[in-house]
C-alpha cells in the first residue's frame, strides 16, 4: 500500500487493521523515528517491554534472514500483541523483508522497518508499496502548512500563541528533523515561562537563534556573505546532524529572495531603511548589519542568477537517482565563491 506524504499522519494514528508491516522512509530522521514511536504506542504501553518488543539492527537481519520471522511469531509472556522493529533499513534487505510480507498473513505482529530516504524504484519500498498488508509511509522534512502546524500545535500544547513574524522565523528556522524542531520548540516555550503568551520575533530569534544546534539562517548568511571557510564546516554540521539537502537550498533561496527584495528597493532609489522595512519578517536586530552589507554585495542581476542556480539545484537534488547533497553543496559553494565578487553599488 503506498501512502501519500499529506495523508501519513493519519495513517499512522489509526493504520488498518489488515497492516501488519509498515516501513518509515525518507530524509527526516528525525519524523521516521517520531512516526516509528506513535505506531509502537499503539501496539504496546511501555516502549521498552523486552517480552513484546524486539529491535533488529539491519545487520543482523542480513546475517540471519529467518530472525525476522522468528521474532514476528514468538509468543509474548505477558499477553498482548508484538511489535518487532528493523532499524537502519536498505535495498540489501528488501528480498528478506519481501519474503515475510509474502508469507505474513498468519502474524499478529505489527513489524515497523525505519529506513533512510528511497527513491521510487527502491526495491524495499517497492515491495511495501505492492503488499496487500503492509505500507509505505514517507517522511519528508517539513514545510509549508505541516511545518506551521507542527509549531503552531507544539507552542500551543504549552499554552502559547505565536506572531506572524515570529512564525515565518521559526519556519525559515526548523523544519530539517522532526525530532530536532520539536526540541527547539520546547527550548523555546521554556523561555516564555509557565505565564503563556505570545511568542514574539524576538524572542523565536533569542531562543532558536541562540541554540547549539546550527540553523539554516547561519548557511544562509555564510552563502551570501562569500565565507566558504564557515559555509564548509556549517555544511558538513548540518548533514552530520540529519539536515535534508533540499531543506539548505530552500533556505538559502528564502534568504536570497530577500535580499533580492531589498536590493531591487535601493536601485528605486529607496534609503537603505525604508527598503528594510519591507520585509516581513524583519530583519533580527542582531543580523542586521551582516544583511545589509550583503544587500551592498550583491546587485540584483546577480541575486536573480543566484536564484535561477538555486531552483536548478533543488530540482535537480529531488531528481530520482540523482545524489542531492553533492549537487546542494557543489550549488552553495559555487553561490559563495560568487559572493566574493562584490559589487558595491551603493552606500550604507
């Protein structure tokens, strides 16, 4: 059964009865292993009873094909149904996991295989996306509305509202790992307090701006300010931590849309101020400067070349076959390396 992305998380809330296997893929890890928890909530209360739970690494199903089956009909001591994971899921498996489904009508086990991102001819995803009783489920990183809704329920299960301001910075800002955005989101209602409240852009850009964890807004500004020295430890961090290559191009392109913004205001004639004011969001105070010289940086000829190279990469990094994170980080250096070409066109 294949599962469209928009219709995944209300098949993992309440997945048919006649499922018995479901596989997790694509390139948020972070919703893969999200999607992997709710499914086994559903299956068994605690989510580390051994005598009902049993993790296979995709190793050691590799070295022993029948552990899966053996581990999906083996009787729980205390009751109950089974729930049998497989971590770190890949083609090297898919005839093992293709012979179980073929032959996994009488198991009342529910299997959950968690894999990486699979492209449409993928022969494990193939042979969950033919079985009458198991499933596909896609994982991509969020965006858009899904991302909207992840912050806007999470902020709100804390008793917190959220500006529209504050909402695209913590768009332009999350949306890479399901479990990551989750994580800055509660960092960021421990900020507010226990009194509720808006969030304010403010207080998105101290909580999410400040974080260990890198930000898209960080490559975004090393692209765009010609420093490929940090752009190549920024990009190597952000892979390293499970960031989706398309999610970096995009938010590079949102950050170059801007600037193309502003910089087509200053060739009217506008101040460098009344051009900043058009944006929405503002510009964080503390990033304002570094904007503001790349807006002097670049023209807007050179920013819209930027753009076309910027769409060319994440349509082709979404290509099937073709290897997305070379093709994003070979677009991003290229867009440095651009940058430090500068054109001073006008003055602060």
């Amino acid at each position: 059964m294949k599962i469209a992305a928009n219709a995944a998380d209300g098949f993992v809330a309440a997945p048919p009865e006649s499922v018995r296997a479901v596989l997790l893929y694509g390139p948020d890890s972070g919703l893969v292993q999200e999607r992997s928890a709710r499914l086994a909530d559903l299956v068994v209360d605690d989510p580390k009873d051994p005598f009902r739970i049993a993790d296979i690494p995709s190793a050691s199903l590799r070295a022993d094909p029948a552990l899966l089956s053996d581990e999906a009909a083996a009787m729980t001591l205390t009751g109950g149904k089974r729930l049998v994971r497989v971590r770190d899921a890949s083609d090297v498996i898919a005839g093992i996991l293709s012979e179980y489904l073929s032959g996994s009508a009488g198991s009342d086990a529910l299997v959950v295989v968690e894999a990486g991102n699979l492209g449409p001819r993928s022969k494990l995803r193939k042979a969950f996306e033919s079985a009458k009783s198991a499933a596909a489920v896609p994982c991509y990183a969020d965006e858009g509305r899904s991302l909207e809704t992840v912050i806007r329920d999470t902020l709100a299960g804390n008793g917190l509202g959220v500006s529209p301001d504050a909402l695209t910075y913590l768009c332009a800002n999350l949306g890479s790992n399901r479990l990551v955005s989750r994580s800055e989101l509660e960092k960021l209602s421990l900020y507010m307090g226990a009194d509720g409240g808006e969030v304010s852009l403010e207080d998105a850009a101290v909580s999410v701006g400040d974080s260990a964890i890198m930000t898209l807004d960080d490559i975004a500004f090393a692209v765009a300010g010609g420093d490929t020295a940090k752009l190549l430890g920024l990009l190597d961090r952000a892979l390293q931590e499970g960031a989706a290559a398309v999610s970096l191009v995009r938010a590079v392109s949102r950050h170059f849309q801007r600037l193309h913004l502003v910089c087509a205001e200053r060739e009217c004639g506008n101040s460098m101020e009344a051009a900043m004011r058009t944006l929405r969001p503002p510009v964080f105070f503390k990033q304002a400067s570094a904007f503001q010289a790349q807006v002097q940086r670049w023209s807007s000829a050179r920013l819209a070349i930027a753009l076309d190279a910027l769409g060319d990469a994440e349509k082709a990094s979404k290509a099937a076959g073709m290897p997305a994170e070379p093709i994003v980080h070979q677009t991003l250096l290229r867009l440095s390396v651009m940058a430090g070409g500068r054109r001073q066109d006008y003055r602060a």
